[in-house]
C-alpha cells in the first residue's frame, strides 16, 4: 500500500490542469450497456475507480480500452448480467449498471453495494424508481435479481434528492416503454450532462436542470460520443489548497459556475477569486477567516467538499461551525486531523471548528477519498512531517494528485508501505 509523506509550510503556486470529473464519468460509463456499440468517452479520469468500473463492464461482456485520458468501450456483446459482490463492495456507483441491465436486456443481477466508511448508504430509491417503471426486484442472497422486466413509464416522486437514484431511473426511463415523469430529481451537473449525453444519443429527456424530468421512451440509442465535464471537487480542492497555503493558484480547464459554491465560501474566508470562461485564479489570504458552512444539494456547498473545508477551517482566524445535512456521519477525518492539532468539537452532524495558529504533523491514516484530501490539505501547511496512509483512498478520486501538488511548490513524496 502506497503512503504519502508531506512536508508542510510550503506556499502553492502556479496553474494545475483539472482532470476529468469521477462522478460524471461513472454514469455515463454505465449507459454505454444501454445501447450496444462502439462508445468514445474522452477526459475519462484514470483512477481507481474507473478501472474499477471498467473491470464491472468487462464482466458483462463489454470490452474496454484506455488510451490515456480516452476510454473505448464496445459493448456489442455485452450480454451478460451479474455484477458480482467482489466489485460491487469496492465500489458503490457499480449498482449503476442496474437500470441499463434492465432496460436493454430485461434482467440484472447486482449485488448491493452494503455501507461505506462514514456509515449506512441505502439504495432504497433506486429500488422503487426502478420498480415504478414495472421492474420487479427481489434481494436474494445478497443481491438485486431482477426476471423478464419489460420497462414501462411511470411517475415517480424522490422523497430526498439522490444523485445516483435520479441517475439509475433516468437511465432506465430512457428506453422504457411510454412516457416517465421523475419528481424532485437531483441537478448536480453530473446528472445534467449524463442528460445531455443521452439524448445526443437520442433520447428524449427534458427538464434538465429543473427538478423534473418528463422522460419519453425510445426503442434504442446511438453509441456515445462524448467529453467528460472537468471535476468541480477536485477544482474546489485546489482552491482550497490556496486558501491554506496562502498562494495564488490558477485552475486550467474548469467550468466555475459548478464549483461556484466553494469559491464563494472561500472568498468569505478571505480569499480572492477571478473568473474567467474556463479558468479560476484564487488567491489566499495571509491566514483564512472562519466561516460557517452548511452542506445542500446542489447548487449548494457539496458535501464532497465538507472535509476539505474543515481543514481550512481548523487553521482559520475564529470559530467556524460547519454541518453536513446529506452525509450525518461523514467525520471520520476529524479525529485525524486532531491528531495534527486541530481543535474541532463534533456534535452529531455539526463539527464546530475553532482556527488554531498551527498545525503539526503527525502520521495519519486515509479513512475516505474526501477524509484523504482533507488531510493532505492540512498537512501542506502543518509543521514538520505529516506521514498519511492508505492513500489508495485519494487515488480512487484524484489523479496524479501528488503530482499535481508537487508542480505547485509542495514538497510531497509517495512511499511504499
Ligand atoms: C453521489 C456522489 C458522492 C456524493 C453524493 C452526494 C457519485 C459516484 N457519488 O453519491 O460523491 O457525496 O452524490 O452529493 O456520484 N439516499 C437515500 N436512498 C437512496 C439513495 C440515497 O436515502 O436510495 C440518501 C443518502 O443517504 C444521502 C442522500 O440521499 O443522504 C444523497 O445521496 P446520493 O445523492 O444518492 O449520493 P450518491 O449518488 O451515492
């Protein structure tokens, strides 16, 4: 297993080029089975969790070859149906290949994806917004198993926005039989532009970007052909990064009004931002202000950006309270980065942050891909040397991170354990 020792006090500076998002890439990966073709997907981020979601294609009969940042996907004689536990557990956007198993080949059998790092992450919406458009589902053995399931459309009401649910029964509804009417769906861009993807391949969704979505059925789609959308947290991390460190960092290859969330909590906390078409320039001020955030839907704070967010905080000027209303257990990184000499106070869902003057390095341990930034961020600006483990966490999300981070001045080095 990988580590990464960081040695802190470093100022960031200089332009990063922002790679292509994780959580765009995923679904659309995933709605390549519902069409068989030959499917071009480019700015495909190489990370451990796409190779992973590579590998779940592969079992299903899709070949799949990357050429660096490109991704060829042939499911021609992607014909087969199980997602077996042994992927689905290392990865929980896997249950994504259950509605495309079910609208093109009427049958799916994936295992449930079963808890994460910072607790329970039920599945229950994607079960009944599948089962609204006529798909009867059993659990068995641990498993989703799914028989001659003829979609059809139906209306159905999420009660709590869900990305990955809107995602499954979007793409379900694509292909089902009649017309299907999603109420409260999630608006994160990951789900507008998988919109967007699917009805260049011609399907007929409309409603992106609203609440609602009025989907008509198609009898089939075209191969994809698309570019995956720049990640919005890995941008906000570097953002972040500047912040902390007190540098001036440009990022290349954004779309600012996804990330415009964070930039604006940054700027409250001190820091100057400049927005242009397809970059960002922010600037960190001397030492951060406190600032309270509260994590929503978006287009509110992410709460992929709540542990990065806590690491600015823990070296902020005042006290800052910081809630995460979508993930209430999402804290694993807190007693972490106490360990360096944060001083956070974790009430329930609330972590309450009071800014100390310094932090010091520690060895730590990588609970979760965000938990993993989060901790990296503190250690660029701690004392001394922060020695972080299991950092396959941070591969799973980000590319070339150390890298990346070494470009921009930090002193940043990946050991083997
Ligand atoms: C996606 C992102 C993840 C991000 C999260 C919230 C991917 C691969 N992952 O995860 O990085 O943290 O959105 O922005 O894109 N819920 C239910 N029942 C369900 C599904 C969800 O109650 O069937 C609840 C969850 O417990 C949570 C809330 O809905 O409280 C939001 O979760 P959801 O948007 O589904 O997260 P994911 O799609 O899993």
């Amino acid at each position: 297993m990988d580590a990464l020792v960081i040695h802190g006090g470093r100022k960031l500076n200089g332009r990063v080029a922002i790679s292509g998002a994780k959580n765009a890439a995923l679904p659309v990966m995933a709605a390549t089975l519902l069409m068989p073709g030959v499917h071009r997907l480019r700015n495909v981020p190489q990370l451990l969790d796409t190779h992973t979601f590579a590998k779940v294609l592969e079992v299903l009969g899709a070949k799949v070859r990357f050429d660096k940042n490109e991704c060829v996907i042939d499911t021609t004689q992607a014909d087969k149906v199980e997602a077996p536990y042994d992927l689905v557990r290392t990865m929980r956007a896997s249950i994504y290949v259950l509605g495309p198993l079910l609208a093109r080949l009427g049958a799916a059998r994936v295992s449930l994806p079963g808890g994460c790092a910072w607790g329970p992450r039920p599945v229950n919406l994607h079960l009944t917004g599948l089962a609204a458009l006529g798909a009867q589902l059993d659990i068995d053995h641990g498993y989703i198993t799914g028989q001659n399931v003829k979609l059809h459309g139906g209306n159905f009401h999420f009660d709590v926005v869900s990305v990955g649910a809107t995602a499954q029964v979007m793409m379900a509804a694509t292909l089902a039989e009649g017309t299907t009417v999603l109420e409260n769906v999630a608006v994160e861009p990951d789900i507008t532009v998988l919109g967007d993807v699917l009805n260049a391949c011609g399907a007929r969704i409309e409603g992106l970007n609203t609440r609602r979505l009025t989907i008509h059925g198609v009898k089939s789609l075209q191969p994809i052909d698309t570019t995956i959308i720049p990640d919005r947290i890995e941008a906000a991390t570097f953002a972040a990064a500047a912040a902390m460190t007190g540098g001036s960092i440009t990022l290349e290859r954004v779309i600012p009004a996804h990330f415009e969330a964070a930039l604006a909590k940054l700027e409250e906390t001190g820091c100057v931002v400049v927005r242009e078409s397809d970059e960002v320039t922010i600037t960190g001020p001397s030492r951060p202000r406190a600032a309270d955030v509260t994590t929503m839907v978006y287009p509110g704070f992410p709460t992929d950006m709540q542990a990065q967010m806590i690491a600015v905080a823990a070296i902020a000027n005042g006290t800052s309270v910081i809630t995460d209303t979508i993930y209430v257990d999402r804290f694993t990184h807190v007693p972490e980065l106490s360990r360096m000499g944060a001083n956070i106070e974790l009430k329930g869902n609330v972590a309450i942050v009071r800014g100390v003057d310094r932090l010091s390095g520690a060895p730590v341990m990588a609970t979760d891909l965000r938990a993993s930034a989060a901790l990296a961020l503190a250690a660029l600006v701690a004392e001394g040397e922060t020695h972080i483990s299991r950092i396959y966490h941070l591969d799973r999300g980000y590319e070339a991170f150390d890298a990346k981070l070494t470009a921009l001045g930090a002193r940043v080095e990946r050991v083997r354990e």
